[in-house]
C-alpha cells in the first residue's frame, strides 16, 4: 500500500556523496516549462561509467556486451558506438530495429565522410574529362544530398548514381565496423520472424538469438533437419545456446553438479569425460541444441556431418553447427547487493566476498565442466557470454580457461604444459553483458560500490504536497518510476533526511527525518534553492519534528556504507551521513566567510550532538564548536543569511536516483538530454515498449548479389 514501510537495509545516510541536484539543474531557465516527472540524462556523466568499465576491463571494450534494455535512447547508444563499443545485447525486437537503424545512420554518416575527399576529386576529373561539363559546372559547388544516401551527389541538373562497386564498397565498410547484436532473449512465433526481417534488411550487422532445445531452431512440427538448416542459411541468424545455472529463468539446465555427473574413461592413451550412467542426460540437451541437426533416429545420408556416431569429436563435420555462436550463461540469481545502511567497509566486503565465491563455485562446479564437455564433444570455439550488472566484476577475476585446464589435465586428458592445455583459442573470448552501468543506479551502487560509477539518468520531479507534520509528496508515482523493486523505489538526492515510502500511481510520499541543519552545500538553503530554480516560495511551512521512536523510520543512525566509515575507537564510529555532511558544510560556511577554510564542530557519536551541529575538515577531523553568530547560523534572524534546515516546500524540484533504473527509462516518452550543462535536446525514448504488429522492412540486397553484380559490369 502507498506510504507503507521501506526497505531497512536502504534507509539512511548519504548513498552519493558526491552527486548535488545543482549538477541536474536545467540550464537557460528550462525546469519552469518541463511538467515533470521527467527523465534527465547526461551524456557527460554516460562518458564517465563507459571510461570506468574500460577500466575494469583493462581497456578491453571487446569484451563488452552491454545490454541497451537500460538505455533505450538512440542518441546515448551512438555515444557508446563512438567510444568504441560495437557488441550490443538487446531483449526485443523493438530494441533491435532501434538499434538497426542507429547503426545504420551512423555507419551512413562514417561512410560519408571518409568518401567525401573522393567524391569531389571524382566530381573535377568529370568536369576535366567534359568540356561541355566543365563549362556547364564550373563555379557552381556539388551539393551533398540528405544524409540517408550520402553516396549520391546532386547537380542542378544531373545525378552521379551509386554504382555497384559502391555499394559494393559501402556494404563492405560497414561489415567491417563489426557490429554484432545478440537478442538475449528465447524469441518464437511473429517475435522470430520479426529478426528474420530485421536480419535480411541489416545484413551487415552480426545477428544472434538465443535458444535452449533443438526444436528451438525451427517452428515446423516434424523439426526436421532440412528446415532447420534452410532456415539459418536464409535468414543469417545465428545462435547462442540459454544455459540455466540455478537462475530458472531461461535456459537449458546444466544440472546441480556437472563436475559431478561424469567420470573418467579410456579412450587410447587419452582420457575424456563421458556420460556417467547416473547422468540425466542434461548436458547432453546442451550439447545436442549447439547443432542445427539431429542425430539420432533418422537417416545419416542426409546428415553433413555424415556420421551417426555421437560420440567422436573427430567425425563430426563442422555443418552440423552452423550458425552456432557459443553459450549464454547469465547468473543472475547472484545478485544481492553488498552495501547497505549501518555496513562498516569490512561488513561490505566480507558480503563482497561471500559473493564472489557464489559466482567462483557456480563456475568451477558448472560452466567449465559443461565447456569441457562441450569442447571434447567436437564443439567448434565459442563465445561465452555472462555476467549483468550484479555478477561481472567477479566475472572478470575469474578465469575460465584456467578452469577449464585443471579440469581436463586433472582428467588426464592432456599433459601438464601442452599447447592444448593452454585452451588452444577454443574459448575465442569472454564477454560480459552489464547494462545497468551506463545510467548507474541505487541498486547498482549497493550491488557494486566503489567503483566510481556515477548516476548518468535520473527523475526530475516536484514536491506537490505536504499533508502532515514531517511528510511530503513528490508527483513520481508507479506510472513513472519503476516499483517492481521494492520500496524505496529511489533516492533523493542531497535530501539525505527525504526518504520514500510506498509510492502509488501518481504519488510519492516522503518521511521527513530530524531537524538537520543539512548544508552540505548550499543548494541546502532555502537562499540557495530560490536562485538555482530548485525552491518553491509558495507555502513555506515551519521546522519539521523527528518522528518519535514508533514512527515509520527505523534506524535512523544507519548511513550508506559507500560514503566511507571513520572509526573513532572499536565501538564508536562517526555516521558517514555526518562525515559527508561536515566536509560539505565546512566548504559552504568557508564560501560565506571568504576564508575558504571552516572550523570543525563536536564529535558525532557524543551525546545530544545532531549532524548539523558539524563542521568538518576534509580529513573528517572534530573539534569543540564555535559560538557565537556564524554565517548560516540558523538561529539568526537575517533573511540574506540562509537558512541551514532542509525542509521542503510545494513546488521545490527534487531529482531523485531510481532503485531500478532500467524499467524506469521504459516508462519515460520523453527524456531530456543534456552534455557538460548544456541542454542537447528533449528527444524520444525511440526503444522502449514492444512492437505488436511492426511495420514493413524491406530486405537488403545481399553481400554475394553485391558481388555478383560487381563482377557483370565490369565483365570479370
């Protein structure tokens, strides 16, 4: 129900201590016209996480598989193309011809421009070449036409048309940006057929989906073989099997134990891993939905393989798997944050930890058995794909193929110090897939903290009402915040005392905390509000009261474990709520003063001291407080001096962070887009819903017709 109790272990403390609603104002005056809520994004703050995540992946963005699910914006996918990402993962079809058609656009302007040079010398040499054309043209400047076709240049009175060689030339440019698109999702019925069109009209971008049974490759009722392959040579679809590793959400399921379901036997003087007659045959499914053919029970002559036996790597040809891509294995049941109000840094990262071994345990007892198996199976290399936002910084510390090393030579299956122990490149590579850290959210923070992420897209709403003593609303409800998450659905920036209840369609209610005199910069103050257009002047109410110990708030001393605990002594510990707040608020009073430096207050933890009884030195230092009438002194009666109490008024702006900001970002039409503080545009959310009946797409002409046509003009 609305209003109802939040999430405790959310509750309390600075989560971004250092993200201010002054770096989401809107410039030029902007906020006075937007109807909120609405979607902010910035594209500076986007550059930020895709720098961060080239960092953990030591600057490796080819193993990178983001999901656009979070962003669904066209112009911030362009700035991850232009950064360097060209693997995408998507979950609808509506995503997939979003991201086509970006794709296209860009590679179309790419295209454009490194020809530009040629066109124009192409241009003189026919004026050259023409008399009557050089007479005709001279002076008179070729225009470029619109940027959907950049290849065609137009005179005032004659066209210069594509010729096959460039198109041939343009299709080839744009298979070598290499942009590849997984569809992380098991698609059937008009949804498949859907990325069969999108794959025919696109056929320069690498497409994939994901299966997890055999009969996954075909919608026929026999499943036959010859309309399984016929249909992955038409369409260029390829496919990444779905394994289930304990999430059972989607997949195959590679069963409790795959270590475990196998045992050792001769083959020669080699030793492979085979069924053991305890098995259920699970991995077996897995190994069976890599091919595009059956194997059993029908006639061999028609098998490419040519072989009916299952068992020897040795005789399978490489036919049978065709279109096959590698294994998707998404582990995202692990997915507990490790941050959490009250948590010391040791208690998130002993949390962290025990995480980590989940993840460790998982790939160690399930995914490097089953590739082992996979790859003695005759398995051609694969891509393996895993890990979203909760799991992929584990992902990167393990190392798969090492794992699978020990497996194989634990088995005896290769020599210690072989060139085939080393893998020999059948793991062509790892690629993780989170999504989340582009925008960045609450959830992600405590799920990933520290890792310098920073959120990139939040709400920007107002307070509507203030219908009781220590209460306020925000115009955020469900139909515009994602609630599916739990409560608090989000995080009010700067208002650490501002925390979310239950929200309802339309409605978010916010408990006011203590009395705080909260300046940990002056978009605090009421002064301060009113000038950056964050205050509403109409009903000013008075000081609100901290609710009783029965109230709705419980543990009001814990504080987010990511603002950085300080330990006075083994028992006693400064909040990182007040920390944060100090080192604030030392910086504002410095800037009052024009000292630029601030004296420090009473320690924390001592009885009857508040948090806005702090001011701290940037090492989080205390000492005695001050007396006497400092500027912002909240008991002096100056109406230019601010006041230093965080109370809300009707009609303040308030941005807030979402708990989820995936499902948030769908819910938005609109988003405004801004880049260094300056506005880029309101633009559509062009990717979010779901397409039912899309429109047309006509089919492109193929690479091979390309070529073909190629080769008859010039007679080769």
């Amino acid at each position: 129900p609305m209003g109802g109790l939040p999430d405790a272990s959310r509750v309390g403390g600075v989560w971004f201590p250092d993200t201010s609603p002054e770096e989401w104002v809107l410039p030029n005056g902007l906020a006075s016209r937007v109807i909120t809520p609405a979607l902010v994004v910035d594209l500076e703050k986007v550059r930020k996480n895709v720098a961060c995540v080239k960092r953990l992946l030591n600057g490796d963005l080819s193993r990178w598989r983001p999901h656009l699910k979070t962003t669904k914006l066209a112009v911030v996918w362009v700035e991850l193309v232009n950064l360097g990402v060209r693997n995408f993962k998507v979950a609808t079809t509506k995503e997939s011809f979003v991201l086509a058609v970006t794709l296209d656009a860009w590679a179309d302007t790419r295209w454009g421009n490194d020809v530009s040079d040629e066109k124009t010398n192409l241009s003189k040499e026919k004026e050259k070449g023409d008399g009557a054309g050089a007479h005709r043209h001279q002076g008179k400047k070729a225009k470029t036409a619109p940027s959907n076709n950049p290849l065609k240049e137009t005179f005032e009175d004659e066209k210069i048309q594509e010729s096959p060689q460039a198109l041939l030339a343009k299709r080839l440019a744009k298979e070598n940006f290499g942009f590849d698109v997984l569809v992380a999702y098991p698609l059937v019925g008009a949804a498949r057929q859907r990325l069969s069109v999108l794959a025919k009209a696109f056929p320069w971008i690498r497409w994939s989906v994901l299966i997890e049974t055999p009969e996954s490759l075909t919608e026929s009722s026999d499943g036959g073989f010859t309309d399984r392959l016929t249909r992955w040579e038409q369409d260029n679809v390829g496919y990444f099997v779905d394994v289930n590793p304990g999430m059972h959400r989607t997949g195959a399921e590679a069963g409790e134990d795959v270590r475990g379901a196998y045992h050792k036997s001769f083959d020669g003087d080699r030793q492979l891993f085979s069924e053991n007659e305890n098995s259920d045959g699970r991995a077996e499914n897995i190994w069976r939905t890599c091919q595009n053919c059956v194997l059993d029970n029908r006639d061999t002559s028609h098998d490419p393989g040519g072989s009916a036996d299952t068992h020897d790597p040795g005789s399978a040809d490489n036919t049978k798997y065709k279109g096959f891509r590698g294994i998707h294995f998404y582990e995202g049941h692990i997915s507990d944050p490790v941050a959490r109000s009250g948590a010391s840094t040791e208690e998130v990262e002993v949390l962290r930890r025990k995480r980590n071994d989940s993840c460790r345990s998982l790939y160690e007892n399930k995914l490097a058995p089953l590739l082992c198996y996979l790859k003695q199976k005759g398995v051609p290399p694969i891509e393996l794909v895993t890990s979203g936002t909760p799991g992929f910084t584990h992902a990167l510390r393990l190392d798969v193929v090492a794992e699978m090393a020990k497996l194989e030579m634990a088995a005896a299956c290769v020599s210690v110090g072989s060139e085939e122990a080393k893998d020999g490149g059948w793991l062509k590579t790892h690629r993780v897939s989170p999504g989340t850290v582009v925008f960045h959210d609450w959830r992600g923070e405590r799920q990933n903290p520290n890792l310098g992420l920073v959120p990139a897209a939040v709400l920007m709403t107002r307070v509507v009402s203030l219908p009781a003593k220590n209460r306020a609303t925000l115009d955020c409800g469900s139909k515009a915040l994602a609630a599916e998450a739990g409560d608090p659905a989000c995080y009010v920036i700067g208002h650490p005392t501002w925390r979310a209840l239950a929200c309802s369609e339309e409605h978010l209610p916010l408990v006011i905390g203590e009395q705080t005199y909260l300046s940990s910069s002056s978009y605090f103050s009421r002064h301060a509000r009113e000038q950056n257009g964050l205050h509403s002047a109409e009903n000013d109410h008075s000081i609100y009261h901290r609710p009783s110990a029965s109230g709705v708030l419980a543990g009001g001393e814990a504080s987010g474990a990511d603002a950085g605990s300080i330990y006075v002594d083994d028992t006693r510990r400064k909040r990182p709520w007040d920390v944060a707040l100090a080192k604030r608020r030392v910086e504002f009073v410095g800037t009052q003063t024009g000292t630029g430096t601030g004296t420090t207050l009473a320690d924390p933890c001592s009885p009857g001291t508040h948090a806005g009884d702090l001011i701290g030195d940037k090492n989080g230092d205390t000492v005695p407080p001050r007396t006497g009438n400092i500027p912002g002194d909240a008991t002096k009666d100056d109406n230019d001096i601010p006041t230093l109490q965080d109370i809300p008024t009707r009609g303040d702006l308030v941005f807030v962070i979402p708990e989820h900001i995936c499902p948030t970002v769908n819910l938005a039409e609109q988003a405004i887009v801004l880049d260094k503080g300056k506005l880029v545009g309101v633009v559509a959310v062009e990717a979010r819903g779901h397409e039912v009946i899309p429109p047309d797409t006509a089919p492109a002409i193929t690479t091979e017709a390309l070529r073909k046509a190629v080769e008859e003009s010039t007679g080769s």
